[in-house]
C-alpha cells in the first residue's frame, strides 16, 4: 500500500513539474507572437512627428535629423543667404512652389523662402529626380560643376540638378520639382517639429 502511494506520489509530482514547464514554454511562444505583430519602437518612432532642438543651430550651419526614413535639412539661413534668393528667382522653374504644392510645399510655405520662419529651411534632402540625395554647395562663386554665378545652395552628384538655397530646382534640369518641404511647425523658440502642423495635419 505505501509503494503504491510513493508511486502516486511520484507521478503526481511528475505531471505537475510536466505542465508547468509546458504552461512556461506556451506562454514564452505565446509572448514571442504578440510581440512579432507589435510594431518595434523603431516603426513607431519611423511615422510619427519628429521634435528637434535647433537652439544651438548657428546662422550658416544645418543639421540633419531622420524622419519617416528620410533625411530632413534644417539650414538656418545668413542674411546673406536669404537676399541670394532675390537673385535666384529668374533663374529657377518654380520659384513660387506653384507646382504639386500639396506633395512639394505646404501652403504656408508657398513663398520665395519656401518656410514659416524665413531664417530657416526645413526640406526633406531627396532630389526629386531619381531619389539622390543632394550635397551641400553653400560658398558662392565659380565652382566645379556650378555656373560661374553660383549663389550658394545644393547640387545633385548624380544627374546635375541644382537647387538655391530655399530648395527650388534651377531650370532646365533632371530634376521636375523643388526640394519637398514636410508639414512643421515651431513650439517655442529652440524647438521645431517636424510631420505635423499647428492644424494638426501630417
């Protein structure tokens, strides 16, 4: 009667030490499936609103931040800068963002400076060409590759497209339209947000 009783024991010891591994394992697997179909921080962060400190960013400096995988410049322009666009005016396609302005420019930024804050450039740095990203040409001047009345902004190693310093395409280039300008908006004086607006639009 006690061998049977040990033998109980034994297997009543067993089966429990069985199920709870398998309840472990089956809430490890179970664990490991919902957190396949959650987005990772990284997505999330990849679609949402982007804030940026630009109260250190010097007049004539530009820092590049990532939003929706995509590099976004902000140029705090010189008054030299901004009066060059007086004189780009004549020379680029669109100089007034007239062209697919709900995709290329929002409407409060359908100026000659393509901003809310003229000091500033917010513009994503993907040419419209073929998708090169644009390098930075900001000295004036005869340069290689640039017209001897160079007044500084981005040019393209790819094809040869060349943008001012509020992202508008010169004419007769690869590149059909201006640098895109993302929805944004300011919070304060030294913060900037970039994929939303103060209508609340991304």
């Amino acid at each position: 009667m006690s061998n049977e009783k040990q033998v109980d024991t034994g297997r009543r010891g067993l089966l429990a030490a069985t199920c709870a591994a398998g309840g472990v394992v089956g809430l490890a697997t179970a664990g490991a499936l919902v957190s396949t179909f959650q987005p990772s921080e990284r997505a999330k962060a990849a679609g949402a609103p982007v804030e940026v400190d630009i109260s250190s960013l010097q007049p004539g400096e530009m820092k590049t931040v990532e939003w929706r995988g995509k590099p976004v410049w902000i140029l705090r322009r010189t008054p030299d800068m901004l009066a060059s666009l007086k004189k780009t005016d004549a020379q680029v396609a669109d100089a007034k963002s007239e062209r697919n302005p709900a995709e290329f420019t929002p409407e409060y930024c359908m100026n000659e400076y393509r901003s809310i804050k003229p000091e500033y450039l917010v513009a994503i740095g993907i040419c419209t060409h073929l998708g090169c990203s644009p390098s930075t040409k900001f000295a004036p001047g005869p340069q290689s590759s640039l017209p001897d009345d160079w007044q500084g902004g981005f040019l393209c190693p790819c094809h040869g497209s060349t943008f001012d310093l509020a992202g508008r395409v010169f004419k007769n280039k690869p590149a059909p339209d201006n640098l895109p300008v993302p929805r944004h908006m300011y919070m304060g004086e030294g913060k900037l947000v970039i994929g939303k607006d103060e209508k609340g639009e991304a």
